[in-house]
C-alpha cells in the first residue's frame, strides 16, 4: 500500500499582489442579477493584479450581444430569495418593475450598468471571450458583439489559454 502525503498550501505574503496568479470567470447566465457576480470579482481581481479571463457563453451572451447588453432584465418568478408570494412573479408586470427597482438600487450604490462595468474591466487589463459553439448556435458573428470581445474562441481554447487558473462556473 503506498500512501501519499500532501503539504498544506501556505501563501507567501512577501510576493507582489496577484504575482503569477489567474482566474478564470466564465459567465452563463443572461439575466440582470446574474451578470453582475462575474463582473464584480473580475473588478476585484482586477483590483488585485490577478491576470483575469472572462468567458461568455450559452445565455451569458446576453452580457456581449450589443443588442441585447443594455437592456437586461430581472424577473423574480421562481427565484424564492426575493421573499415575495411566488404567484405574484408570474404577472406580466412584474419583470418591469422588478428590472426597474434592482437598476435604481445597482445605481444608488454606485455599480455601473453593464456596458460600463465591461469596458472597466477592459480598461483595468481585463480579456473578454466569447464561446465559439454559442456563437454559432445564435447565428451571431464579432460584429454583432460588444467591441471589446477580443474573439471567439471554442471552449478548448479557453481552457488551453486559462491553464492554472481558478475556475469560476457563474
């Protein structure tokens, strides 16, 4: 029987900040509430001078699709952390004032919307990606995305390009 010993991970404080360090945040999810976990720890590592990936797929596309980034929506149907009557998310209303009152509270707290928040992270030496296979199933092209998008790359590619990152699944 051999057994195998592992040393615990211990950080060295005496290295620069984000020194070697990589993550990779890939983004699925096209919804308003969900956009804005993947952009706020890419800020933050960003803020930390951590080399940072942003991979757009599947509804995640809905962050990079300059048809679509500037107009997303929140809908609290089904979603039991609002803490409302679960019929009530179901009113064809609901969605617009949903979408309304998180805009007005993401703003009072100073957040940028979407588009903003994205060329921030660009500005801070951010890389943004969109998924090949997403892409082709939506029949879209580059120019039909966010000018920033360096391309679209297949998942393999990311991964190759990401090799030692922390994995982020939003």
């Amino acid at each position: 029987m051999t057994t195998t010993s592992t040393q615990p991970v211990v950080p060295s404080f005496d290295e620069e900040a984000g020194s070697g360090r990589k993550i990779a945040i890939i983004c699925s999810k096209g919804n308003l509430d969900m956009a804005y976990p993947g952009l706020i720890l890419a800020n933050a590592a960003l803020g930390e001078g951590v080399e940072t990936h942003l991979f757009f797929t599947f509804w995640g596309f809905e962050l990079i699709n300059k048809k679509t980034m500037g107009d997303l929506k929140f809908t609290p149907l089904g979603n039991t952390a609002t803490h409302m009557p679960q019929g009530l998310g179901g009113l064809p209303w609901m969605t617009s004032i949903a979408t309304a009152r998180m805009k007005k509270a993401i703003a009072e707290i100073g957040v940028p919307e979407v588009p903003e928040f994205l060329q921030q992270i660009v500005d801070s030496g951010g890389h943004l990606w969109a998924c090949r296979m997403s892409a082709d199933m939506n029949h879209l092209t580059k120019d039909d995305l966010y000018d920033e998008v360096e391309d679209i790359i297949s998942a393999a590619d990311f991964i190759e390009m990401t090799e030692g990152a922390q994995l982020l699944f939003i």
